[in-house]
C-alpha cells in the first residue's frame, strides 16, 4: 500500500472533527428540546427557556411540516426529530464533499477503481 500522504490531510481531518463537533452539538441540543417538550418541562424555567431559546433558529424552518401532538401538558415535536435527521443528512453531504476533495495517488486511484469492478 503506498504511504503517500497529501499536505491537504492534516486539514481535511481537522475540517471533518469540525463538522462532527458541530453536528453533536446541534443534536444534543436538539434531543434536550425534544425531550423537555416530551416531559412537559416548564418554559419559564431558565434551563428549559435556555434550550427552547438556542434550538428555535434550527426547528424553525421545520415547524409547519408536521403538526404537534399534545398529550396532558406533554408534547411530541415531530419537527425537531425531523430536524435532527435533515441537519445529520447535510453533515453527512458536506463530510462526504470533504473527502471527495482530497488529493490521492495515482495508485491509490487505481486500486480503489478496481476494488469497485
């Protein structure tokens, strides 16, 4: 196997913990949204404000897709689940769009096309 190492790797790699970081911190905070509505949590509490405050720009082009369901004070937000799933889907893209743009080898191209035939 050829040892060649781009000078583009150390970013790249460092480029794909970015987009991992970021997405994990948009889920958790996303999962905290759902499961508070879930839990019927108070809004007025600071914590629950807090979460429902910095998620509201990731769920809001989301909001209409579906309707809310509501159960005795619980509510099961659809549109954040949906919202989880579509931002992991565009990490996805871009982290696949960062390894397409890495420089290989001549023989690294070769085996990796006749790996695919």
């Amino acid at each position: 196997m050829d040892s060649y190492v781009a000078p583009s790797t150390k970013p790249l790699y460092r480029g794909t913990q970015i987009v991992w970081y970021i997405l994990g911190l948009i889920e958790a905070l996303l999962a905290f949204r759902f499961v508070l509505k879930l839990l019927g949590a108070n809004p007025g509490a600071g914590f629950t404000n807090l979460i429902y405050s910095v998620t509201y720009p990731f769920v809001a082009p989301f909001l209409s897709v579906f309707r809310i369901t509501q159960v005795s004070g619980s509510v099961l937000e659809w549109t954040t689940l949906l919202a989880m799933v579509v931002y992991w889907l565009v990490a996805l893209g871009i982290l696949k769009a960062l390894v397409m743009s890495r420089a290989v080898s001549t023989p690294q191209a070769a085996a990796k096309l006749e790996a695919k035939d």
